[in-house]
C-alpha cells in the first residue's frame, strides 16, 4: 500500500528539476501523475518534450503517468492542464504548482517583458491552475484535496536582483492563506514550500558566488524536497494546512507567518513626538525577535523529535 494510492495528482513544471522528483515520489507512492512542462528554458522562452521523458520514466517503472505541454501562465492552459489530469485519471485530489522561471535583474535594468513573464508564470500560473481545481472541488464536494505551492526566500525575505521573483514568490504566499481560508470547509489544505535546492535556475547563481556544489547530494539536490510534498499530499498532513515549510541542506523548518510581535496604543492622534519614543521600540522588538528566532531555528537532529 502507497500513502498516496488512488490519489490522481498533477505537478506543473515537472519535467526536470524538483517537479521531477516530486512526480517520481507520487508515482513511486502510488499516485497516478499528471507531468506537466513547457519544457523552455530558464527564461521562459521556447518549448520541449521533457514532460514525456518523465511521464515514460514513470510509467517504466511501474507507475502511472501521462504528460501535458501547457503553459501554466495562461487560463487556458490551466484549465488545460486540469481537464487532461481529468481525462486521464477520472478525479484529481492534488495540484502541485512548482512550475517557475527567473528574469534576474536589479530594478534598474528590469524591463517590462522581465517583470511580466515572471508574473505571469509564478503568480498568474498558480491562480490559472488552482481555479479549475477549486471549482472543481467545490461542485463536486470532494474532500480531502492538496493545493502545494511553490514560494521562495527571494519573497519571504527578499534578495538581491529579483524585484519581479520576489514579488510574484510574496504574492504566492499570500495567495496561499486566502486559499488555506477558502477551501478549509472542504478539508482541502493548501501549504506553500520554501525550497533551497540545485537545479538549473539556482546552479549558475551558487557558482557565481565561487561555490561548488553537488546536485546529487541529499543535502543540496531536488530530491530532498520531495518526501516533503508527498507527505504533505498525503493523509498523514489531514490537519496542516496555510503553513510555509522551508525544506534545503538536508533540513526542513516551519516559517513564521507575518505577525504583529510588539505595539503601543495612542491616546490621541499620534504625534511625531510620541512616535520618536515608539518607533525605535518597535525597530528594537523586531531586532530582539529576529535574534531569537534565529537561535531557535537552528537545525536539530532528527533524535530531538519523539519519534
Ligand atoms: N531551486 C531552488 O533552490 C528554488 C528556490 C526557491 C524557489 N524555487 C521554486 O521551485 C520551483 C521549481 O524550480 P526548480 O529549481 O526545480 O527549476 P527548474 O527550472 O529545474 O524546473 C522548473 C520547471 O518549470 C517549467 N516551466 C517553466 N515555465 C512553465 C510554464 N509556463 N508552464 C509549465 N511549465 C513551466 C520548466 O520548463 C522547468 O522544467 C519554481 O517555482 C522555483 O521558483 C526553487
């Protein structure tokens, strides 16, 4: 018996790199798997046939699988991507939403067509394919559905170069709560993955920084995120739902959501000498909180659980 049989699941952009080893663990856990890919380059631009490659590598193995080229940036092809995961398997329970190019360029240099392809396949794709599914859900009572999303540390806690990445992997987040709302009366969860892993979109910026690394270690490749997904796709994660997990270098961590840590209330309409007092307060509460969290979310062995 596999923690994910009968269970139809579509993976977007899983002809290569964490995609793939998500798709590979469904199937390998006995998911039927809708592989989704493009198939362009990191960019974007063009298009190829490695959603087939994997789907046969499933299929090679035993597992069930069928391939499908749609772009996930466009309705149609969303609604695309679902009818065929329908025609195949008769039901979906799971939407992974990984797929994900990068335009890398500091707002200076970043042109229109830079900021709306990144938009369109990040956070336009996650709603262009998680409608279909909801409605789906919803005129079919299903229950017990996965929606798995795909942000990043470029958004949750920004970085260098990537004004249009880290705003479209933000918006995904907060994409990912309303969702976590939404469909919460039809025990369908909806989590969101904050990954750290070697592929082709993050290799050529690790090397830049002069660094070496092995994607085929369990430490630093893609297949370290996905036991992760299957998990959280399985009924074992029944109760979890509008968390982000933060899964690289062999660890995984829950993150903080956004939250009010310190305030002070006014007597009357502020003014700028009582913010003189509370602003540096607020600024010192936030500094004290990041201190701690960061001494707490070291990784621990995996002896500290209670397993
Ligand atoms: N690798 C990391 O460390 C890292 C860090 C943070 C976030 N992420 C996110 O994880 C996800 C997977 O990234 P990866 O590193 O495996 O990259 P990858 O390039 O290896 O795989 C992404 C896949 O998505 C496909 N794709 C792109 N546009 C598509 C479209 N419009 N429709 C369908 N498929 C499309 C590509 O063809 C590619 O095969 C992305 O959302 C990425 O932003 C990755």
């Amino acid at each position: 018996m596999g923690i994910l049989d009968g269970k139809g699941a579509i993976v977007t952009g899983a002809g290569r790199g964490i995609g793939r080893e998500i798709a590979l663990d469904f199937a390998r856990h006995g998911a039927r798997v809708l592989v989704n890919d493009l198939g362009g380059a990191a960019d974007g631009t063009g298009a190829g046939g490695v959603a087939e490659e994997v789907a046969a590598e499933i299929r090679e193995a035993g597992g069930e699988a069928v391939a499908n080229p749609d772009s996930v940036a466009s309705v149609e092809g969303g609604r695309a991507i679902f009818q065929a995961a329908l025609d195949a398997f008769g039901a979906c329970d799971v939407l992974v939403n990984n797929a994900g190019i990068l335009r890398d360029k500091s707002l200076f240099n970043l042109e229109e067509d830079d900021w709306d392809a990144v938009m369109a396949v990040h956070l336009k794709g996650h709603y262009c394919c998680s409608r279909p599914f909801a409605r789906y859900i919803r005129e079919t009572d299903r229950r017990g559905c996965r929606i798995i999303n795909f942000s990043s540390v470029s958004g949750l806690l920004g970085n260098f170069g990537q004004s249009n990445y880290g705003a479209a992997k933000a918006g995904i987040a907060g994409f990912s709560r309303v969702l976590a709302l939404e469909l919460a009366k039809y025990a369908c969860t909806v989590n969101t993955i904050s990954p750290g892993a070697a592929t082709r979109l993050t290799i050529p910026l690790v090397e830049g920084r002069g660094e070496k690394v092995d994607a085929d270690s369990f430490e630093r490749g893609p297949a370290q995120i996905a036991p992760v997904v299957t998990w959280l796709a399985s009924p074992a994660a029944d109760d979890v739902t509008g968390q982000i997990f933060h899964i690289a270098r062999g660890s995984v961590g829950i993150m903080q959501q956004p939250a009010v840590i310190r305030s002070f209330r006014a007597e009357s309409l502020w003014t700028q000498d009582d913010l003189d007092a509370v602003m540096p307060a607020l600024v010192d509460a936030r500094r004290s909180h990041d201190e701690r969290i960061k001494q707490e979310a070291t990784p621990e062995p995996l002896s500290g659980t209670s397993r």
